[in-house]
C-alpha cells in the first residue's frame, strides 16, 4: 500500500512574504528604469568610490584622517584625469592640422590615383578641388540642406546632451567625496537591515562579487597600463607621429574588449595614412597591434585577468550593449557590476542544481 502524498505544509504568510519581496524587486527594477537619467553621476561616483576605497582604507591605516585621505585620493585621481586629457586634446589637435595641411596633396593624390578608377570602373567622372566640390554641392543643394538641417537637430540635442554630461562631471567628485567619506559606515548600515535568517548568506554572496569584480578591475588596470606602454613605445619606434597620444588612448580603451583595438587601430591606420610615406607606414603598424593582440590575448588577459573570475569578453561586451540598450549611458557603467553579480548568482544556481535530487536521481 502506498504511502499518502506528503501535505504541503508551507506557511501562506511566507508564499505572501516572498511575493511582496518579488515584487518590491521588479519595482527597483522600474524605478531604475525610469531615473536612470538622473542616477547616472551616482552611479559613476559609486564605481570611482569603490574603485579608489582601498587606497583610501590603506592611507587611513598609515595614520592619516579619513577626510585628508579622501581629498588627497580625490586630488590623485583628478590629477590622473587632468593628464590623459593632455595627452589626448593635443593628439586630436595635431591631427586636425595635419588633415588641413596635407589636404591639397591627398586632393591631388586623389585626382591621380582614385579618379581615374572611378571613370574606368564606374563611369563616373570627378575632379576633387575646391571648385569641382562647389559645382557638386551646387548641383545637389536640395540633398545638402536636408543633411544640413539633421545635421543641425542633432547638434541641438547633442547641447542638452553636453550639459547633462557637463552636470554629470560636476556632480559626480561631489557624490564620490561623500561616498568615500562615509563608506565604512554605509556598509555597516546596510549589513544592519539585511534580515539575520539571510544575513550569513547575502554577505558571503556579496564577498563573492566583490571577489570578482575586485580582481577583473585589478587585472584590466594593469592589462590597461601594460598596453599602453607598449604601443607607445611601438609605436614611436615605428616612427608613427603622435605615438604617445594614440598609444595611451589605446590602452585606455583596450577595457572595451575588441571595440577598444579596432578604435586604436583605425586611429593608427589614420595617422599612418596622412603621413603619404607608402605602405612602410601602414604595414609597421598592422605588425605593432598584430603583436600587441597577441600579447594581450596569450599573455597578460590570462595572467593577470585569469580565466577563474569567468567574465569572458563575449560576456562583456553583451553586457555593455544590453544595458546600454535598455538604461543608456547610466546601463554601460552597471553593466560590470551587473555582470559580476549574475556571475555570482549563476554560481549558486549551478551549486543548487548539483545538489539537488532533480540532478543526482535521488527518490
């Protein structure tokens, strides 16, 4: 005789209490959705602060008070930020004026090699010189107005996006020095609300995403740094101009995995172009971020990074673009964290599944 099912002895107030817990969830989520305009300076602070917190913590056990280590980390940072926009306006600079510089000679260039292609292959006949451009634009004024015009709107909205961005860079050193200031004391506070049957387990679930998080972004700054010195120094032996500039924003994108390479390359393929040396130029620096990828797919990104934290560039660069899709700009810079805490939670789903009976064929 078989025995009777099992009653359900599950408590409603607790189906009710996980519900309203759901929920209050999906609520964040929406708000989130709805502010993340706003939350943007916030969130870029909270990342800053993160990021700079241990400096800060070790300057504190050397004996400094917590506010003059905040000011003097905050100044450091400042500093670091004030010097790649040295390094980099200049580059921008350079070659704006290398453009207007060799512009008659890459018009006549053009008239002798890329002209005669078009007539031979397409049928179509072009002189490119200031008043064969003119008689062109004449001609299709009606397609050039329209271009104008979106032109126009979109330099209207890219003025409100400036100034959201410029009250973004204003507001965020002020949330960061707040942040970073009280940062013990907010963890203590949110440690103290978390209810104590859950308690045990958030924390170590926190630990384990501040683990990874932690070691990508350690791995990632010295990967950034490594690289940037290499294409610098490559790049300046290959005789490319601006070799400083293009090397450090290389390095500095290369946390954008892949769409950071091919925006240093480009930059690169462009300078070489305009020096109109030949093809020495353009091969030297196919074979610099040949080498470069290589160093930095074989070599650093496994030693430093280390495949053991998990967030495989294909993860990161899905993570980016969905947040950045679904929250803009304030979504690309939660797509990290975001990535680590799914990273985290996939973990203790997996550990779930293994252990359960479903899995092990258990009665």
């Amino acid at each position: 005789m078989t025995a009777p099912p099992e009653a359900d002895h599950s408590d409603p107030s607790d189906r009710l209490q996980t519900t309203l817990w759901i929920a209050a969830g999906l609520a964040v989520l929406a708000l989130f959705y709805a502010l993340s305009p706003i939350l943007t300076p916030f969130l870029l602070a909270a990342i800053l602060a993160y990021v700079c917190n241990p400096v800060t913590d070790r300057l504190t056990r050397w004996g400094l008070p917590r506010m003059l280590a905040v000011v003097l980390v905050m100044l450091a940072l400042a500093a670091l930020g004030a010097g790649l926009m040295l390094i980099v306006l200049p580059l921008l600079y350079e070659e704006a004026a290398v453009i207007s510089a060799k512009m008659p000679e890459a018009m006549t260039l053009a008239n002798e090699k890329l002209a005669p292609w078009l007539r031979q292959h397409f049928g179509i006949r072009l002189r490119f010189d200031s008043a064969s451009l003119q008689k062109l634009a004449a001609g299709n004024w009606d397609t050039v107005q329209l271009v104008l015009e979106r032109i126009y709107s979109s330099l209207k909205i890219g003025g409100v996006a400036l100034v959201g961005l410029a009250v973004n860079l204003m507001l965020a050193p002020v949330v960061m020095f707040y942040l970073l200031l009280d940062w013990q004391d907010m963890m203590a506070r949110l440690s103290a609300i978390v209810p104590r049957p859950w308690h045990d387990k958030l924390v170590s679930v926190a630990s384990d995403i501040d683990v990874v998080l932690s070691q990508y972004l350690r791995g990632q700054i010295l990967v950034m740094a490594i690289l940037a010195a290499y294409y610098c120094v490559a790049l300046w032996l290959a005789d490319i101009p601006s070799a400083l500039s293009i090397g450090v924003v290389t390095g500095l994108l290369i946390f954008i995995p892949y769409l950071g390479f091919a925006t240093g390359l480009i930059l690169a393929l462009l300078v070489a172009t305009l020096q109109f040396a030949g093809w020495g130029p353009i091969v030297a620096v196919l074979i610099v971020y040949g080498i470069g990828q290589l160093l930095e797919g074989f070599l650093l990104t496994p030693f430093l990074v280390g495949e053991r934290i998990g967030l495989h560039p294909l993860a990161v660069i899905f993570a980016l673009m969905a947040f950045g899709q679904l929250f803009g700009f304030f979504g690309v810079l939660a797509a990290l964290p975001a990535s680590a805490a799914l990273l985290v939670g996939l973990r203790e789903v997996r550990a779930l599944y293994l252990s359960s009976r479903f899995y092990r064929g258990n009665a």
